[in-house]
C-alpha cells in the first residue's frame, strides 16, 4: 500500500463536509471507546461499504468478487481458516467456512449485486470465523472489521483504501483541522518536542515555540506514552482548558500554564526569502493551504516593498491532498482557462475546473520545484502552471497519480477512500503514470555551481520520465536554478516557453486515444449550465 496520501476530492458536499462535522465528537470519544450501536453494527458498515463501492467506484465491479476478497484476507491473520466456494453465484449455490481442515458453516450465494445480503454474509462470516479462531477471537472489532476493508479495498486499486475510526478521525484533522492547542509533536528519545505550529494557535499566543520539550498534560509526564495518546489528550471541545508543562531548550525549569483550546488547521505552507525572491514550501494541501499561501505571499509582497522578482513554490516531496485546494491554489496565478478537469463513473466526479479570473499574482515570475515524491494535487499545480507557460518546472519528474479519491463515511466512523476519477491536464495530458517532466531537469546533477550552469544551458532538454528520473531527494541546486532564472528575464521567458511547447508534444498512440476521451468528456461538462 502506498504511504501516499490520496488526493481527496471535496464533492459531493453530503459526504464530506458531513464528515467534517463529526470532528469535535470524535475527539471527545477518543479516550472512551466507541460503543457499538444498531447503526453501526457489522451488517450495517459492511452493507454501507459494498453500497458505497458499488455505486461510488470508477469502474463497474462485482459485489461478489469484492465481498470474497474481504473475507478471504481474514486468513492472512489465521491461516488456519478458509472459504471454499462451490458455485459461481448461481441461486443455490454456496461456500463453506472451514477451520483447521473442519467444516464450521455453509452459507448460501447471495445474487451479485446484492449488498444487503453480501454485507450481512460477510458480518456473519466474520463473526463464525472468531467463534473458530483463537487468533481473531483476540483482535478488537475495528482491527477485524480493517483486515476485511484491506481484502475488499485491495481488489480494486493500489489508491483505494479503508481507515479505522481513529484512523479516520487523525485524517480529517489533517485535511479539515481539529479542536485542540495547534501544536504538532515528534518523538526525540524517551520524550516529545514541538515539531510544528499552528498559525495563531492557543500554543504559539502563549509563547511556545518549536523545538520546546512537552513534559505533561493535564498533570501526566509524556515521556515513555505513545504519540497518539499524548496528542488524543490535547484534543477536546472548543473553549475547554487543558494544563501543560513545557521547558525550552536550555531552560533550568519547566513553564506551566492552561490553555484553552481552539480549532486550528495544521500549516501547510512555510515561507523564506532570499533577498526579492520567496521561496514557498507546500508540504501537503489541507483545506488552508490557499488562505495560508496567500497571506503569507501578501507578506513577502510588503517586506520586499512590492518589488518581488518572483516566487519558488516547492511542492517536492508533497504527497498531494484536497483537489479543490489545488484548483485554488493554481487559481491565485492564473488570468484564465482550464486548471483540471476530472472523469469518472459517478455524475459528480465528471467536472471542469477553470479559473475564476481573480487571481492575486497573476503576472509575477514562478519557480516549481517538484521531484519523485510529488503527487496528486502538487501535480495538478505544476501542470496547470507548466501548460500555460505561468511557471517554469524544475528538478526530476514527479510521481504520476493522476487518479482522484472521494472519502465516504461508514457508520462505525470510519472511512472508504475510493478511486472514482481520472484527471487530465489544461493540455490534455493524463498524469496517471507518466507525471510532470521538469522543463528544467536536475536528476543527475551535482551539488555544485558547474551544474547550475549545465542545468540552465539544456533547458526544455528532458521530454520524458526515462530522461528526467525521479528521485525523492530535495537538492539545494533546484532552489538555486530556481532563483537563477527568476533573476534573468530573458532566460526565465525561453525556459516558460520551453516547457509549454513540451506539454503540447504529441504522446503515445494509447495516451492520445485517453486524452482525446477524456477532453471530449471535459468539453461537455464545462458547456454545461452549473
């Protein structure tokens, strides 16, 4: 399974913003255990997943073939069991559950298609297997109910996924915000430090500052306790008061004092300048990215009195995230036109995205940075800015996911994270597999001024992945091409038209054919009333 974060697509509104809701009660149940009830019963969450993909996922697939590859996962953790299916679906027909070479149930074939009686089976199924298996009958409902989604999920691509409630909730924090004190942790020995600040949050008003040791919350050391219980402990409702004790490097005693907590939204965006050129880090996209990048470019703007030469966005190792995140962000430079369109099975996954024409840089010089680990959303930046001759990319070609994930919410709190859209570029190019090759290649380059110079004299060189390899490391001579060409008009002007000419280059035959589709289809939708 990808370590990738996939990108999230925010419609239809029922499904996500309603999961949005549910933050501030998930971190109020985070330490008291979730209570299992009539609506979020096994029937119930395995009924509502087949629904969901069934109806959701973008191509037409096999209820039956789905549901048998959730249950047989359960033999990965007990080999012991297995499922011997005597029919092909065929009314009568069956499969039994066997347990160490013994028959323990026979079940009859629901029809393909049938969620309701599949999402019963599979609850049934799951529940007689833990009656057999000393090793199931030991995992906690939410671990079984996982290892059944991973089966299911694992049947239909390497990008959909499900998340257990905690899971699920950790990850709407980080794509919605959370109710807590806006600080982020990392482990450093046997204790916790503060790794990240949330922008006017409770922890940076009071004066904490990253690199601070956490040494207690609400009157209980951290050192030795896991991560994801400190960080449960600092969540709560709006407006509630937590008690920390902090000490800062260097510190003889430690500081203690009550906040009270807020909801805040991890930073996304980190911002330094190197004398009239800003250099944006984008390190994932949340739903404040673009609020986030435009204040903090509006910064730079004032503390260079208006006379920036030109911004770097680097979006390198960035593993994407929300999609109408990366719409906007791509918006805030763009006079015009299409930024992305999407196609799928599902009516609401088939849109056009354009810009608005209220873009708030719309002429200032741009840098991309991107590398292996750029992904999803960061990909749809750097194409949109690259087909319109707005940006100048750099540094290896990136990942190549050109596939869009809508998040669905189950009854037990939990989370389907399926595929159900391709995407395709303001020029037509499908970024699934093939990426974004940098106009501007630095893959086999030095760390050295020699290679500045040999990175700018073979601009618009490197026309495929097999030139550009990407790899996952962040050079510094990226940044300083970067800073190079933003300082060189002349050369900046070459290098844009360079990298718009290799976005309009003829593909393959069978990209072409995708293309050609795929365009048609985004014609339509964006002709269509809305």
């Amino acid at each position: 399974m990808s370590t990738r974060t996939p990108m999230a697509h925010r419609l239809p509104a029922r499904m996500l913003v309603r999961a949005g809701f549910v933050i501030a009660a998930a971190a109020l149940a985070a330490c008291a255990g979730h209570e299992q009830t009539a609506s979020s019963s096994p029937d119930a969450v395995f009924t509502r997943g087949l629904d969901q993909i069934s109806q959701f996922y973008i191509e037409p697939v096999s209820t039956r073939r789905v549901a048998l590859a959730g249950i047989a996962r359960l033999s990965r953790i007990d080999d012991k069991l297995g499922v011997s299916d005597t029919g092909a679906g065929a009314a009568g027909e069956g499969f039994g559950l066997n347990y160490d070479g013994h028959s323990i149930a026979y079940y009859s074939m629901p029809a393909d298609g049938n969620n309701r009686d599949w999402g019963s089976l599979v609850a049934s199924l799951t529940a007689a297997a833990r009656q057999a298996s000393p090793r199931l009958a030991g995992l906690s409902e939410d671990v079984v109910q996982k290892a059944v989604f991973d089966g299911m999920t694992g049947s239909l691509d390497h990008y959909s996924r499900y998340a257990t409630p905690k899971t699920a909730r950790n990850q709407r924090a980080e794509r919605d915000g959370y109710s807590g004190i806006g600080l982020t942790l990392e482990p450093v020995g046997n204790s916790f430090h503060v790794a990240l600040l949330c922008p006017r949050g409770p922890a940076e008003q009071a004066g904490i500052r990253p690199g601070d040791e956490l040494l207690a919350v609400d009157g209980v050391p951290t050192a030795g306790r896991p991560q994801d219980e400190v960080m449960d402990e600092l969540r709560g409702p709006v407006g509630s008061a937590v008690a920390i004790s902090t000490r800062q490097a260097g510190a003889a005693r430690p500081r203690d004092m009550t906040l009270q907590r807020a909801f805040v939204t991890l930073p996304t965006v980190t911002m330094t300048r190197d004398g009239n050129i800003a250099v944006f880090r984008i390190a994932s996209f949340n739903q404040a990215t673009t609020q986030r990048l435009t204040e903090e470019l509006a910064k730079a703007q004032r503390d260079a009195g208006g006379h920036l030469a030109g911004i770097v966005l680097d979006l390198r190792g960035d593993p994407g995230g929300l999609l109408d995140q990366a719409v906007s962000l791509a918006d805030l430079f763009l006079k015009q036109g299409p930024i992305a369109s999407t196609t799928g099975r599902h009516p609401a996954s088939r849109q056009a995205f354009a810009a608005s024409g209220k873009a708030v840089a719309p002429d200032l010089p741009i840098a991309v940075l991107v590398n292996g680990g750029s992904a999803s959303a960061a990909e749809i930046v750097a194409a949109a800015l690259q087909d319109h001759g707005r940006a100048v990319v750099i540094g290896s070609s990136s990942y190549g996911k050109g596939t869009v994930q809508t998040v669905l919410h189950l009854p037990n709190d939990g989370e389907l994270i399926l595929t159900w859209a391709r995407l395709l570029t303001p020029s037509g190019r499908v970024l699934q597999g093939n990426g974004i090759v940098p106009t501007v290649c630095t893959s086999d380059l030095a760390e050295n001024e020699t290679s500045v110079q040999s990175a700018l004299q073979r601009v618009g060189a490197a026309r495929s992945r097999q030139a550009c390899p990407g790899r996952p490391t962040k050079p510094t001579i990226d940044v300083k091409v970067a800073e190079r060409l933003l300082a060189d008009p002349r050369l900046y002007s070459q290098a844009l038209q360079a990298g718009r000419s290799a976005s309009l280059a003829p593909r393959t035959p069978q990209a072409a054919r995708m293309a050609a589709g795929l365009t048609e289809q985004a014609s339509a939708l964006s002709s269509e009333p809305r």
